[in-house]
C-alpha cells in the first residue's frame, strides 16, 4: 500500500452531530483515494472496534453480547434468525449468518443452514417474518430499503437489531435498544471497506459469545494480525500484477464456494462500484454447470478460495474450474488461502494471484472472511488505478450517473 493521506492508526470519525447522511466524498484525481485511505485504515480499525466488541464493561460490547444471548433464546424457541441489508450490508448479513453458524457449531449446537439465514432487505420488506429476531446490517443507518424491512418486522412481530455505526441513526432508531450494535466508525469512501469490514468484526465477536469462548486479546490479535496481512507488501503486489493482467478485460467473472461466496459477491459490487467493470458473481458449481458460453480471451476470472472446511472437494473442483478456463482462454487469478495456494499449479492463474494465511486460530468463516476483505479491496484500488477511473464516488460525479442515482431515489 502507498502512504496514505491520513494516519492509518488513528480512528476514523462518526456519524456528525445531529446526524445526517453522508454527502459525496470529496474528488480526488489520482491515488491515494480516500478508498486507499480506508483500506490502510482497516488493521487498527479492526484492533479497536474488536476491543470494544470485547469490553464487557463497555456499550458497543454489552450490545454485541445482548445480541448473541437474543440469537441464543431465538434459537432456543425454534424461531427464525434473519440477518438482512442492501449492497455491501447485505454481504455483511451473508457474512454475519456464516459467522453464527460457525460460533453455534464450535459451541456444540445445532447450526444446519436453517439456523440462520440472510435476506435482501428490499424483499424481507415485503415479506417479513410474524416471531424470531431480525438483524438488519446498515452503515449509517439510512438505506430506504432496509429500514423499512426492519420496521415491517416489527409490525409483523418479530424483534429487531442492528448493526450500524451510530446509534442515533434513522435504522437504529427502529431496533431494540438493547440490541443496538455501534460501529463507531465511518467509511469516508462510497466504494466501502470499512462498512463491509465492520459487520464482520461484530459477527467474529457475536460468534465468539455464542461458542462460550468470549473475545480475549490474543484472538483480537490475530484478527487484526489476518486483516493486515491482506494489504503486506507481498499481498500488494500480487494485487498490482492481478490489476496489470485484468485491466482491459470487458468482462469479469468472480468464483467462489463456501464461506468465500461472501467475499465472492462483495468483490463483484467493489469491482462494478470502483472499476467500472461489468462483473457477474457465480458460485463454482454453478460455472462448472454451463455458464462458460458467454467468456472468452477478453474475459477475466477471479477464484476466491479460503474457506478450510470441505477443502478438498472444494479444491478438485476449483482446479477443475482453472482448467477449463485455461481451455478457452480466460485470464484467471486467484484470492488464495496459502495451502490451498500451493496445492494449485500457478499455471492456472496466469493473471496472478494474492495469497493470505491460513489464521488457523481462527474459526473457519472468520479466518475466510477476515482473510479475504481486504485482499478483494486491494485489488478493486489496483484495477481502479489501472483503468484511471476513481472508486469513491461509485461513477456519482459524472452527471449521467449522478441524474440516474437521484431517478432511483426519487
């Protein structure tokens, strides 16, 4: 990473007081964006945020294990657990759901994938659930979408949640309480990594309670330790060359199976948002199945592959996947966890590949999904650069843009 604008150590504002949404972020010409910024950002940000997630005698962490004791009498009921949002929120509910069933798992619960679900908040609206709890994933707190799902479930019958960054915004306004998860801190790009970033941390301690085995520094440690390794000189410059191979593509296609389908979908929206890229999410079977007619030479390939359970089968068919696109002349690279790294032959990444380790302290959804958000968001910074486009505003200052946001909110 270059030398950011700001000190990557130091903490990121909040919401303002009184609260209000947050404006288009100030143009910059080249790198470093305020994404680069953010990015930087992100392993002390994840130090603090998960100390007091961890702090029993603090808010943000009574909140957090409010929360998990809510999931726990939900479960115990045999009510539904809807995590839901929109955009970047709704692949931290997808990531928030891995996480819980991970925490439920290690703890000796049940936890088959009915336990806990994610829905986008637009159709959960539509159709909220009567009993259970409902967690709504929300930055800041104002997405039109998901404060309404969060309200009709509250009129159906369910309880609310949220994680967000500010209590005193609109979402939280419309959850428990007591059950107001705060962030604290602001992503200052559009393009957002810290508001993908956050979710997560607060499923990683959530997930923690439930296994019995609460947040201790050591573990805070290390996932902060995971996180930063994301943006290492090493994991840069898999990045660079990753962005070098796949800046002219017209094309790009993002794998993934498992744990990593999250970070599968979130690196999609970050390329769409930062690079301008028509870009498509396919789990690995799924492309496997018969999605291959629609690439070609001018096509790029993404595998994210670092989930550790079911490895095996998951990295047969992985390399199957490699060897096809290979076949047609795909340009692939790879997000690899390390042993899956050396199990596949770098001929089937000829575009390049970032490689994170494997944080086997960690459960297996945490050490994925803390394990990949910052490599997705490194390389999405390099193919921005590459292609000379700037990812914070998500193409908002450019009027045709900006006129087609202000028709989709109207």
């Amino acid at each position: 990473m270059p030398e950011p604008t700001s000190d990557p150590s130091a903490p990121l504002p909040g919401a303002p007081e009184p609260w209000a949404a947050t404006d288009t972020p100030s143009p910059r010409p080249g790198p470093p964006f305020h994404m680069t910024d953010m990015i930087a950002a992100e392993s002390a940000l994840a130090r603090r945020l998960l100390g007091r997630l961890a702090d029993p005698a603090g808010p943000v962490g009574d909140a957090a294990r409010a929360l998990a004791s809510a999931i726990s009498e939900t479960l115990a009921a045999g009510a539904p657990i809807v995590v839901t949002g929109c955009g970047t929120s709704e692949h931290g509910a997808l990531g928030l759901v891995e996480l819980v069933r991970d925490g439920l798992r290690s703890g000796g619960r049940a936890a088959d994938p009915t336990v806990a679900v994610a829905a986008q908040a637009f159709e959960l609206a539509l159709d909220p659930p009567s009993r259970g709890l409902v967690v709504g994933i929300s930055h800041e707190g104002a997405t039109w979408a998901t404060n309404r799902a969060l309200s009709a479930a509250t009129t159906a019958g369910a309880r609310v949640a949220i994680v967000t960054v500010s209590g005193r915004s609109p979402g939280a306004a419309l959850a428990d309480p007591a059950l107001v998860v705060e962030t604290g801190e602001l992503d200052q790009s559009w393009c957002h990594t810290v508001g993908y970033l956050s979710p997560l941390l607060a499923g990683h301690a959530i997930a923690a309670d439930l296994a019995g085995r609460p947040l201790g520094w050591p573990a805070i440690e290390a996932a902060a330790a995971l996180v930063a390794a994301g943006t290492s000189a090493t994991a840069t410059a898999g990045a660079e060359r990753v962005a070098a191979a796949l800046g002219d593509v017209t094309r790009l296609v993002v794998v993934a199976s498992g744990a990593d389908r999250v970070a599968g979908r979130e690196l999609v929206l970050k390329l769409e948002e930062g690079t301008w890229i028509p870009s498509a999410y396919r789990d690995l079977e799924t492309i496997l199945h018969g999605h291959w007619p629609g690439t070609d030479g001018s096509t790029g390939l993404v595998l994210v592959q670092a989930d550790r359970r079911a490895r095996r089968e998951r990295l047969d068919r992985a390399i199957q996947a490699l060897e096809a696109a290979r076949v047609i002349g795909v340009r692939s690279a790879a997000i690899l966890a390390a042993e899956v790294a050396s199990a596949i032959p770098e001929s089937l990444t000829p575009a390049g590949r970032i490689v994170v380790p494997e944080a086997p302290d960690l459960g297996p959804a945490a050490a994925a999904l803390l394990g990949t958000a910052t490599p997705l968001q490194l390389l999405t910074e390099r193919l921005a650069r590459v292609r000379g486009t700037d990812p914070d505003a998500i193409r908002r200052g450019q009027p045709a843009y900006r006129d087609a946001a202000a028709a989709a909110e109207g």
